[in-house]
C-alpha cells in the first residue's frame, strides 16, 4: 500500500525521464501506482524507462519530444490525455548545461541553456497548467538547481535559468493558488548523473565535491524521487511555491 495519500492514480507526466534524475522519479511514480508520461528528445531512452515501469505492472507511455516546441509538446499532452486521462501532475525535470565560464561562451550557446533549462519547462507548463486550472486540481513540481540558489562557477547561465524556474514557479504559485493547484521546487546539489559527468569528465570536481559535502557524497539519481512523489500527493496539499534543496548538507536555509 501506497505511503502518499491520493498519489496513486494520478496520472502524471514527466520530462527528460530517459536518464538520471528524471528516469529514477519516473520509475519511483510508476512504482506507486501512477500512470507515467514521459517527454524526452531520446525516444529510444524514453520508450526504455516506460518499458521498465509497464514490466513491474505500471501504466506508461513514452514520447518522442522537444520540449522547446510548444505545438510538439500540446500534441504529446493531447495524446497522453486521451490514452489514459486528465493530467494531474506534471514534474518539470529536462535539462541541459555547457560546462564553461560565461566569458567564454557566446550568444548561441546561451540560447541552448536558456531553450531547454527555461523555455521548455515554461511551454509545459503551459500545455499542462492551463487543463488543471479548468479542472481545478494538479500539482506541479520542477527540478532546479542549487546552482541556481548560490551560484555555480562554469555554469552561469544554467544557473541563471535555474534560479528563473524558482522565481517562475513561486508567482504562478501565487497566481492558481485558489484553483486547488500548487506549484512547488526540488533543488537538487552536486548529482552523480549523466549531466554531471560531462560537466565533469575528469572526475576531479567530483572527489572535490565529495570532501565539501558533509555526508561525503554526491547525491544519487535515486534521493530525489521521494520528496517529488511527497510533492505530488495530498499530504502536500498545503505546501506552495516552496524550494527544498537536497545536496547532502552542501547548502544549508530556512
């Protein structure tokens, strides 16, 4: 039996859901009885994690999309919706970053960052947000960055996409807060997942990471679903435009 209360059967829908964070949320929602959609650029990675949630006895479907295309994702929300119901919970998680210092970067690159770390976490948004206020239920939760609370040398414009999703979500939280749907923000610190490993390809960050954070790791993909999953269910019903950052004791507020 389920530990969240009104979670179970919520059909949810989840981006970048191939891999690391996204893949573990995706498979940890199907584990508790939630029918899974998944939008990720990979299909094949998609189709893989939806493969894995319907072998344990889940519901999942998987879509090929780029989440900087408005009219690709409607389409996939369309779909999802009509195969297995109304969406009542969306996690943003999708991203992207270019290790390098601002300087060193150039218009085209910030572009990039900015497409998939805010434009695309905003056109989902929109796709979803607006059938859960006509149903005045749902609840949102998106995967920052503590790179976007305190900064992060080498990824100043992933961070500044990050702390935007924050700034994002804490005023449309506002804005739906009477229509029965909550917008909240997981911030994970320094993760081992595909992201970080070509952020890091040496491996040097991450031994000098794992000294800074005092539970002397980095976090794993699988720390974060629970508190997406708590996110997304009734007992967190009154909890809004809230950030919680997970980095092992890294940073520290409140």
């Amino acid at each position: 039996m389920t530990g969240f209360r009104g979670l179970a059967g919520r059909n949810a829908l989840i981006t970048g859901a191939a891999s690391g964070i996204g893949r573990a949320t995706a498979l940890r929602l199907g584990a508790e009885g939630v029918p899974v959609g998944i939008l990720d650029r990979d299909g094949a990675g998609a189709e893989d994690t939806a493969v894995r949630i319907r072998a344990a006895g889940g519901v999942a479907l998987a879509y090929a999309v780029d989440i900087t295309e408005l009219s690709a994702v409607e389409k996939a929300v369309d779909a999802f919706e009509r195969e297995v119901g109304p969406i009542g919970a969306l996690v943003n998680n999708a991203g992207w970053d270019l290790a390098a210092n601002f300087l060193d970067t150039q218009p085209e690159d910030w572009r990039k960052v900015i497409d998939i770390n805010l434009v695309g976490p905003l056109n989902v948004t929109k796709a979803v947000l607006s059938r859960m206020v006509e149903r005045g239920e749902g609840r949102v939760v998106s995967i920052a960055s503590d790179a976007g609370r305190v900064g992060s040398s080498g990824e100043s414009v992933y961070a500044a996409c990050k702390g935007g999703i924050v700034a994002f979500s804490k005023s449309v939280a506002r804005e739906v807060a009477r229509q029965g749907i909550t917008l909240n923000v997981v911030s994970p610190g320094p993760s081992d997942t595909p992201l970080f490993a070509n952020f890091d390809p040496s491996g040097k960050l991450a031994k000098a990471l794992e000294r800074a954070i005092p539970m002397r790791r980095l976090g794993q993909a699988e720390d974060y679903p629970g508190l997406v999953a708590f996110l997304l269910c009734d007992d967190a019903a009154f909890i809004t435009g809230q950030t919680i950052s997970v980095s092992g004791g890294l940073t520290m507020h409140g």
